[in-house]
C-alpha cells in the first residue's frame, strides 16, 4: 500500500510542477530579462549572470513610464470604485427584490459582456473628440466601468445570494431599525463579495490595451500596457527590450500580490457566476 | 410577558394569493401556543405578523395592552428564534447573543451579565468566545434560544426551531425548550409541522390549514374531539383510520363489517341530519385482539355486545414495539378519500412511498397472538368511533355538536 | 460568468410558506419593492446604455458616411457603399479568416487542455493551494506583457524557444509559424480561465454518482465522457460561448506579436488600423459593425443551439 501511496504522489507530483511550470516560465522568463545588462541580454539564460537594476533605474527615471504608472492605477482604482459602486446597486436589486425588468437587465449586462470593444472603439473616439474627453482619465474611466459592469453585476449578485437573508429578519426582531440591519448585519458580510469583485474589476481594468491605446494620444493618460508598447530605445540603434521587461515586471507585481494573497477569493469570484448559474 | 390578541387578522399577498384569512385567537400570559399545519397553511405567516415581519392586510394584533399593527419589529419587544437559527456568522457567541441589548443601548455590565446568567442556563459558558460556524448544530441551535432569552421580551416566537436538528437531539432540545419556557414563563408562540411537537410542548395547540384556523384546543381535546377530518386525520400517529360507510337502521355498514351505533351516537347522528353516506374514523386503539379480551373478560364483567362489534382481517405486516403491537391490515372497499384526506397523505410524504394507501392499522396489546399472514379476530371500541361528513369534514359526533 | 435570473416574472406560488420565503422587505408593499429595484439598476443602465448603446447606433451612423479624417470637409453620406468596400476587399476576408481559425484553434485546444487542468486542480490534494495560485497568474497579468515575453522568446539571438529552432530562421516573420505563437499565446493567457469555470462544474458532479458508477463497472473514460461531460455540459456550454466570443475579439497579443504583419491581423486589428493609421472613420465604423454583427451572430448560435445552457437562462440543476 505504502509503496502505491509514493508512485500515486510522485505522479501527482510531476504533474503539479508541470502545471507550475507552465504557467510560471513566461513570467520567470521577462523577469529574468529585466535583470540582465545590456550585454547579456541575448544569452538566453534563463537566470541572468550579472544581476542588475539597471532597466528599472532607466524606466523610472523617464517620465513617459512613471506618468503611465500613475494613469494606470489612478484610472483603474476610479474605474474599479465606480463600476463596484454601481454593481453593488445593481446586484443587490438582482439578489434581492422582485421587479418587473430584471431580466432586461440582465440580459442587457449579458449583451455588454460579449460586446467587441474595438466596434466601441471608432464612435467613442469620435464622441470623446467632439465633447473634449479625448487623452483624459475620464475618457478611459468611462469604457473601463461600462465594461466592467457586467462582472461586477455577475459576481456581485451571486455572492449576495449566497447571503442569509434571514439574518436581516433577525436583526430586525432583534431591535435593529433597517438602516442598522443593513449596516451592522449585512454589511459585513457583503464586503468579502465586494472586495472580492473589486480585484477582479481592477485587473480587468488594469489588463486593458485597446481602449488605452485609442482613446489616449501623449503621456497625459496613457496607461502603462499602452506606454510599454510606444518604448523606444535610449538611442535609435538599440532595442527597448530591457526597459519593456522592466516595465512589464512593474506591472505585474501588483497581479502576483492578488493572486498569493486572495487566491480563493479571486477562484471564487471567477466561478461563482459561472456555473451556480 | 404580555397577552397576545389576534382579531380577523388576514393575510392577502400582493398577488392576491391569501395566505392567512380570520384568524381569531387569544393568547393568554405566559402561555405555550403551538402553530401547527402542513405547509402552506399559513402558520409561519401568522407568526411573522405577529415579529412585525409582514404586514397585516386586515384585522388586528394587540400584544400587551397596545395594538401594534403598525409596529416596527423592534418597537413589539418580542424575540423570534428561526428555523435557521440566523445567527450572525462575524460575530462570536457572546456578540450574537448580547446584540439585541447592545441595539437597545443596554450598558455594557449588564449586557454581559446577562449573557453569562443566559449561557449559564443554556449550558454555553464554554463556547462564548467562538464563532458560529465552530459550534455543532445543537450549541446554534441553544445560541439562537440564549439570543431570545437575554431580553427578555413579552413574547418568544420560534418558527420550527427544531426541524434543522436530528431526531435523538430534537427531542432532548423539546424537553429543554419545555423546561425554559415554564421556568421564564414567557408567552410563547411556536411554529411546526410535526404534530407530535405540536401535542407534546404546547399548552394549546392551533391547527391551521390552507389560511384557516381549523381547532384551536389542547392535546387532548384535539386527540379525542377532532372538529373535522383534517384534524382528525392531521393529530396522531400512526394516523386515525377512514372507512366509507354507510348509516342504515342505526349501523353503519362499513367495509369491516355492521357497526353498531349506541344510543347517544344514534340520537346525535340524527339530530344532525346525518347523510346516508358517511366517514367512519378509528384511531388505531380503537380496535382490540378479541381473544384477549375475551379471556379478560372470563375473570370479570361481560364487556361484550352490540357496541363492541367483531370482525376478522389478515395481518399483512406486524410491527412490534415491546409495549405494543401494530398491525396491518387490507379492508375490501378501501379507505375514504376526500380533498382533506388526499392533503394529508400528500403532506405526510405518504404518496412518496408508492404504498398502497389501503391500509387500516391496528394498535394491539403485547400479549396478542397475531401473526403475519394469519388472521386474527379484532374487536372495535364504537365509543371510540368519529363519524365525519364527508361533504363538509365535520365530525358529526363532536361533543359541541350534540347539544 | 452567466448569472441566474431568479423567477422574476413568474408569478409567485400561491402557498403562502414560499411566497414568505421570496418576501423579507416589511411594510414595504410590491410597489415600493419595485420603485426600489428600479432605482438601484437605473445607474447602471443608465451608464452601460449611454457607453454602448448610443456609441453603437452612433457607429452605424458613421458607418454610413465618407469620413475620412485627412479630408474632414468631404464627409458625406454615402449609403451602404463602406460595407460594399469592406465586404469586396481581400484584407476583411484575410482578417475574417485569420481571427475564425485563431478562434477555433486556441479554443479547441484550450477546451482540452483546460479539462485536463481542471481534472489536475480537482483532484491534487497536497499542493492543491500552490497549483491553483500559480494558475491564476496567467489569468491575471497584462495580456501585453505576456505577448511581450513570447515575443522575446521567440526573437532570435534573445529568446529561449527560437534557440531552440535552426540558425536564421524567424518565426514571428512567417505567416503559419506566427500564428501558431499568437495561439500559443492566446492559450497560455486564457486556459486557467477555462480550466476554473469547468473546475467549478467538476464540484457539481457528486462524488457520490462516481462511486456508484465505478460499481456499476464504468472505467476512468466512461466515468469520464459518461457522467462528468454530460454533468458539466452547462459549465462547459458557459465556458465555450465565453472564451469563443473573447478569442474572437483577439487584439492584445497580435498587436504585440506582430502588428498584423503577414497577413496575421484579426478583424480587431484590421478596424484599429482603419481607425488610426489610415484613419478612415467611414471605413473603420463600417468594420466596427461588421465585427459586432459577427459576434450577435456567434452569440446568438451558441444561444440557439444550446438553448438552457445559455447563460442567463436557469441552468438549474
């Protein structure tokens, strides 16, 4: 039996470390290149030789990537604040009252979810062109909660199922007047579901390249996937690699910190919409 | 501790549907009133109106000296316990139990020396600190009670408390509930679909069915005097049997066999008008092992005669519970079927057995020689008999009916 | 994600137990209920009409002008004849075609893969934790940054995967071998989305049915296409329609990959190009809408043909 047990964990075990693998190297990989100097930056290694901090040092010390910086999580934590706000309203209406015109909504949330962003794209450059939003933060805030709502509504609604609403009777019998209900019962187990809709719309928003490479036209609110994209090198003969894999590994250090710290919540949210139905 | 008055109070959803219709019922102080029903009768309902959790459409509830229809929960003073205990998951214990104070603005001494004398008859002192998902279903169960206890409220009201729990445990937390609410001697109103909660705990019992009040009385006077079919069906178990019959030259011809009728049975029967075709319900003690009763009767007075009529069945099944025996057995021309009847087998999942409901039962001293598959001489009790109408449900041989 | 709409028109059940259980907001009648709901939705309407739907009408609008943004003072209102320019041109059709195989291929191969990453997820019980927590970081991080790690590692003298392949060959140059990396791609991005939403209908197949089937007899593979596949086929019939509809919009990683360059573009590369670098709004809206009515099209398919699996239909159990 004991012998069984080991091959059936040295299998599972290959297979894990395949998996992470897997889904590790890439990133390992442009982490790996943002350490390397210049003159090892071809050798393919897979750990640089000569560890340096050079690429960032260079990255930050342009306004064209910190300004990016700036607009990337300016305009995704606004986003993320609106759409959660909105959402909460929604979903909670969803979860919880009966009203002619759910099903509208949600259909409609639906409808936006599958939208193609880029037939967006060519009428909200023009409309942001004629009312003067064009290269704003609110020009990009406006796409960004728009379609991040419908996750929001989704993930939103199926947590507050998940809430016991007799607990709302409860805390009335109790003695609660509704406004305490809500605040001191409810509220507090609302905020996991919202917290948790709150990092998966921030990483929607802050995923985002098309609108930010549309609808922006100078530093003034290029996000950073968009700004990676325009990196020259510091002279015309040399290639921005080491800056973008630099740049890249910024901006993915946010990502990493959600994922190791909230890991279930994120897994949650991602598949409590989905299949509960 | 106050009295709770219910007067034509009705319920009518939005949707028209109408849930609770002309409730009239008068709880007295510190009495134990048991809400009981099949679902959908319209017991939780009323009990919601009374917590102030729906709204009344007509008629009025007074709790205490005040009618509080119009009432916020919270103005009512009245603690609920639910079926799902709803106790707050983020907060321990201790927090769950002491939150109704705490939103009365109780200071914080007295809140918790309450808490401790509530955890203290409750048996949760050691459990305080933790947080409701760390506690087995019996602890939430106590901390739901402890969170009604604390305040003491003019009224508990505790919808089917006890139906999360398993059956061994449900029956210790009856007894405890019993104990508490005697001991507080708070005007408690209870909420069940099980009769046999409903004819152990309270000291009045409320049987509701389809919005109506059916029979407000004590067990036993629900036990021995049922108003109608469906009380008469609904209390009791094994259930009370239904026989068709028909009422001819003072006995009811019945798939048992001639039953003759007493003289009171007889008068009360045609003062009221009774139909030809009627509904004859036995209650399974009803019906005796002849032979033991006859050797019985040796040793003394002759207890035989027209009022104690026998036939002869064959066991089908036997069950024997080393105090009694139950036996089983088929009747030719079937059980009696009416709208009431058809509920009750519905409700109590007898139709999800796939058994043939003909089956009449049969509650035996130990000592019988019935065997399965063998016949045996059974005597039936006729003063123990009900003779319902089977157009209306109205049992014919109610005390009430025959003056 | 679908979400489940509650009964929301059926009338409610005439007992009155269950109508108490859908009803918890006292002293507030249907009415009010109603006002309510209204009240918290409308933001969100409100918002998601105004940044979609009046841009789309306002696109079809567009669509049927000459609006060429080099010569602003010749806009005119030509009729369908963008539409008759986009549909008789060799560079929609190329980007139809490209985008329908990139979306059929990665999803193909991501629904296989992701299964198998699921069942992994699933089962693991020690490591459980680590695995699902480093299948998340393809799912989170930049799409851009990512395509830049395969462009790097798929760049000559730079990247490890183009060592591997002979002397001077560049793979990003060639039209196959590049979009065989840009599906590549694509599915190192999106599969632990996939593998998640099926791992969440794996939890629904009950341990119990397994068990019961394993008695019966059935092997691993009829375990398998027997009772889990036929279980799960709402989870799987949700994930399908979703990541069919986002590989479709595919943007990110061709942009980073390879522009479009040799005949690579999809049909969101072809409106951007339109839109920015020729700068032709007729021209551009005309695609916009096209591409959305492929999509309504891809959409409405999956709807029909799978009917109760639609999300946002019940898919009760």
């Amino acid at each position: 039996m004991a012998a069984v047990g080991r091959t059936h964990r040295v299998r599972w075990g290959v297979v894990n470390v395949v998996v992470v693998l897997y889904a590790l190297f890439p990133v390992w990989w442009i982490a790996a290149l943002s350490f390397k100097d210049p003159a090892t930056l071809t050798d393919g290694d897979y750990i640089p030789r000569d560890w340096t901090w050079e690429n960032y040092s260079g990255i930050f010390d342009t306004s064209e990537f910190t300004r990016a910086l700036v607009n990337s999580i300016g305009i995704a934590l606004i986003a993320t604040v609106i759409a959660v706000a909105l959402g909460t309203m929604a979903a909670y209406a969803v979860a919880r009252l009966r009203f002619p015109g759910k099903r509208v909504l949600i259909g409609m949330s639906l409808l936006i979810a599958m939208f193609p962003p880029i037939s967006l794209v060519s009428p909200l450059f023009n409309i942001e062109r004629i009312i003067g939003i064009f290269d704003t933060w609110i020009g990009l805030i406006i796409p960004y909660m728009t379609f991040s709502l419908p996750l929001a509504i989704y993930t939103l609604s199926a947590f507050f199922r998940e809430i016991p609403w007799d607990l709302e009777k409860a805390a009335k019998v109790d003695g609660a007047t509704p406004a305490q209900a809500f605040r001191m019962v409810i509220v507090p187990l609302a905020a996991p579901g919202v917290f948790t809709t709150a990092i998966l719309v921030f990483i929607f928003c802050w995923n985002d390249f098309l609108f930010a490479i549309s609808l922006t036209s100078t530093e003034s609110a290029r996000t950073v996937p968009a700004a990676i994209a325009f990196f020259t090198g510091s002279s015309q003969f040399q290639q921005p690699t080491g800056s973008i894999a630099a740049a890249a590994a910024v901006i993915t250090i946010p990502i990493i910190i959600f994922v190791l710290f909230f890991q279930r919540r994120i897994v949650a949210g991602l598949t409590s919409g989905a299949v509960k139905g | 501790m106050a009295e709770i008055i219910l007067e034509k109070v009705t319920k009518r959803f939005p949707d028209g549907a109408l849930a609770v219709k002309d409730v009239d019922l008068a709880i007295a102080d510190g009495e134990f009133v048991i809400l009981v029903g099949p679902s959908g009768c319209g017991k939780s309902t009323t009990l919601n109106m009374i917590a102030g959790l729906e709204d009344i459409t007509h008629g009025s509830l007074r709790i205490g000296d005040r009618v509080v229809n119009d009432l916020a929960p919270k103005e009512r003073d009245v603690a609920m316990v639910f079926q799902s205990y709803a106790l707050y998951p983020h907060m321990s214990v201790r927090e769950n139990m002491g939150f109704p104070l705490r939103l009365a603005k109780v200071d914080k001494g007295t809140i918790n020396a309450k808490v401790e004398e509530a955890a203290r008859i409750l048996d949760l002192t050691d459990h305080l600190d933790r947080k409701p998902a760390n506690l087995s279903g019996g602890q939430r169960q106590r901390v739901a009670m402890g969170r009604a206890i604390v305040r003491d409220p003019k009224a508990f009201l505790m919808d089917e408390p006890l139906s999360n729990l398993d059956a061994k445990l449900r029956v210790q937390m009856r007894t405890q509930i019993s104990r508490l609410q005697r001991r507080l001697g708070t005007t408690t109103v209870y909420v069940t679909h099980d009769q046999t909660e409903a004819m152990t705990l309270g000291d009045r019992v409320v049987v509701m069915r389809q919005g109506l009040v059916q029979q407000v009385g004590t067990p036993a006077e629900l036990y021995d005097h049922p108003r109608n079919l469906f009380v008469a069906g609904f209390i009791g178990s094994p259930a009370m049997n239904f026989l068709n019959a028909t009422l001819e030259d003072g006995a009811l011809r019945s798939p048992l066999g001639d039953l003759s009728l007493d003289d009171r049975m007889r008068q009360v029967l045609e003062r009221r008008n009774a139909p030809r075709e009627v509904i004859v319900g036995l209650r399974p003690e009803a019906f005796e092992d002849a032979s033991l009763s006859r050797d019985r009767d040796r040793g003394g007075m002759f207890r035989g005669g027209p009022e104690r009529p026998v036939f002869t069945a064959t066991v089908d099944v036997l069950e024997s519970l080393g105090s009694d025996v139950y036996i089983y057995f088929t009747a030719e021309g079937g059980p009696a079927k009416t709208a009431e009847l058809e509920e009750l087998a519905t409700d109590s999942g007898l139709r999800d057995t796939g058994a043939e409901a003909g089956q009449i039962v049969a509650r035996l001293d130990a000592a019988t020689r019935a065997r399965e598959g063998h016949p045996v001489e059974l005597q039936i009790d006729m003063s123990k008999a009900h003779v319902f109408d089977p157009a209306t449900g109205e049992n014919l041989t109610h005390p009430d009916s025959t003056g | 994600m679908s979400m489940q709409a509650e009964p929301a028109g059926a009338p409610p059940p005439p007992e009155a137990e269950q109508v108490r259980q859908g009803k918890a907001a006292i002293s507030a009648g249907a009415r009010q209920e109603r006002r309510l709901g209204w009240l918290l939705c409308a933001p969100a309407v409100l918002v998601m009409l105004a940044v979609t739907a009046y841009p789309i009408g306002y696109a079809v609008y567009l669509s049927l002008q000459r609006y060429d943004l080099r010569f602003p003072g010749q806009a005119d209102f030509v009729g369908l004849s963008n539409y008759g320019a986009v549909l008789s041109s060799s560079f929609w059709w190329d980007a139809f075609w490209v985008t329908l195989f990139i979306t059929a291929v990665s999803v193909a191969i991501e629904l296989v893969l992701g299964m198998g990453l699921a069942l992994v997820m699933h089962r693991t019980i020690f490591t459980r934790g680590v695995v699902r927590t480093s299948v998340l970081v393809p799912y989170g991080i930049v799409t851009v940054v990512a395509a830049f790690s395969w462009q790097y590692a798929w760049t000559p003298d730079l990247g490890y995967l183009a060592e591997l392949l002979p002397e001077g060959e560049a793979p990003l140059t060639e039209r196959w071998s590049a979009l065989w990396i840009i599906i590549l791609a694509e599915v190192w991005k999106t599969t632990p989305f996939m593998a998640l939403l099926l791992l969440a209908g794996l939890a629904l197949v009950p341990e119990e049915t397994l068990k019961a089937a394993m008695v019966d007899g059935a092997t691993a593979w009829q375990r398998f296409t027997r009772i889990m596949v036929p279980l799960m086929k709402p989870a799987i019939l949700v994930a399908l329609l979703f990541r069919t509809l986002d590989a479709f919009r595919i943007f990110d990683n061709i942009y980073v990959l390879t522009q479009g360059a040799q005949d690579t573009g999809s049909l969101s590369i072809l409106g951007y190009d339109n839109l920015f670098t020729a700068l032709n709004l007729g021209i551009g809206s005309a695609i916009s809408v096209l591409i959305f009515i492929c999509v309504a099209i891809i959409a409405f398919t999956f709807i029909k043909l799978f009917g109760a699996a639609a999300p946002g239909a019940e898919v009760k159990r």
